[in-house]
C-alpha cells in the first residue's frame, strides 16, 4: 500500500486531536522549560534508525493550527534492508486534556475501521519498560479489503507509562494535573502478513530511535 495511506491514517488521530482541542482550551501553570526540553529532544532522532530511513508525512495546516502541538512528529519509515514500512506518529499537547479520549479504539473507527482485535503489549526500548496495545483494525468495501494493526503507548512527565487512555485519564485528575501535557506515540503497519516478530522488531527499532524524545517527556516537568 502507498503512502497515502500513511497520510490518511495520521490525519484521522490528528484530527480527533485538534476537534478536542478546540472545544476544551485551558491555560496551565508555567512548565515552559519542560516543553522547550521535549521540543529539542527532536533533534537528536538519528536520520536512519536501524535501516529504518524515514519521510515526512503531511499534515493539514488546519489541524495542526487547532491542535497547537508542542511537538508533532508524523512519519513513513521504510526499512532498507528488508523492504518493510511502517508509520509513526508522535504528538505531544502542552495538557494533557487535549489527548483525553483520543487513540485507536476511537479515532480509528471514526474513520471507518473495525476494531478486530487488541492486545497488551510490553516493549523493553533500550532498558526502559514501556506498555502499551496493540489494535487490529480491519476495512471493507466493494473494491479492497484493508488491514491495520497499530502499537500505542501514552506517556507523561514523572516517569509515567500508560498503556491505555482510561490509565493515563486518571493520571491527570485534580488541580493542575493536566498542565505538563502528555504524548502520544503509535507505530503503525498496513501488512496483515507481517509477523509479530516483524512488528515487534520495528517497534524496538523506532521506539529506541526516539528514545531522546521519550526520556524528555517521562522527565521531571518541575526541575
């Protein structure tokens, strides 16, 4: 499948995004220096990962303006070595509101897809522990079959790794518990024939890539 696809996915989780955003805008307390932090850990992501080399995947000017992301990463990585592509997508929001109610059990199925199957996961991305799902979706129409699975993790600041959106909701209530945002990370794959092996072995790969940007993130936001 083409990188149409890649782009059509991103879109759909950055628009879910965005749509939250603008009906639920606060002003949170001064974390300043700990965005500026996750915001440059971006530049120490390696241009290959692995044999994983990755492109840009366009975002609508609209939804990243209404989102007003502290960083967004949205990308189509192909491996060179084995020929296997994959997306990523990394959003981190500035509160951690903005992120509530949106991952793959509902942005997906907005657009169209069946949720077929899902799964814990556990990844262990150069020595940190990070859980996570892994989703099966599925879409169907007169002209193609179409197969999805997508990895997912949350994460925020305090060393704090949620699995699933309803453990990382909780992690925000009370006063000011949203103000040092939260991010979002998800690989996605569009070959219903790659083994678990072969997705596990890409997610290690890009997880590990982005281990600056993790490490930022899982920080203390009040040093």
């Amino acid at each position: 499948m083409n990188r149409v696809v890649y782009r059509t996915l991103a879109v759909v989780v950055l628009a879910g995004i965005a749509a939250h955003r603008y009906a639920t805008v606060r002003t949170p307390p001064d974390v300043s220096d700990y965005h500026r932090r996750v915001r440059e850990a971006q530049a120490l992501i390696p241009s290959h990962i692995d044999g994983w080399v990755g492109s840009d995947v366009p975002v609508p000017a609209q939804a990243v303006r209404m989102l007003d992301p502290n960083l967004l990463v949205s990308r189509r990585y192909v491996n060179v070595e084995n020929g296997l592509s994959a997306g990523f997508l990394l959003v981190h929001c500035a509160d951690a509101h903005d992120m509530a109610g949106h991952f793959p059990p509902r942005c997906y199925p907005a657009a169209g897809w069946d949720l077929r199957a899902r799964r814990p996961r556990e990844w262990a991305v150069n020595g940190r522990r990070v859980d996570g799902y892994e989703y099966d979706f599925v879409k169907d129409s007169l002209e193609q079959h179409l197969s999805m699975t997508v990895a997912s993790t949350l994460l925020r600041p305090g060393g704090q790794v949620f699995p699933d959106m309803a453990t990382m909701t909780r992690s925000i209530l009370g006063a000011g518990g949203q103000s040092s945002g939260a991010a979002q990370l998800q690989v996605y794959f569009d070959d219903d024939q790659l083994t678990q092996e072969q997705r596990d072995a890409a997610v290690l790969a890009l997880l590990g890539g982005y281990r600056p940007v993790i490490d930022a993130v899982l920080d203390d936001a009040r040093r």
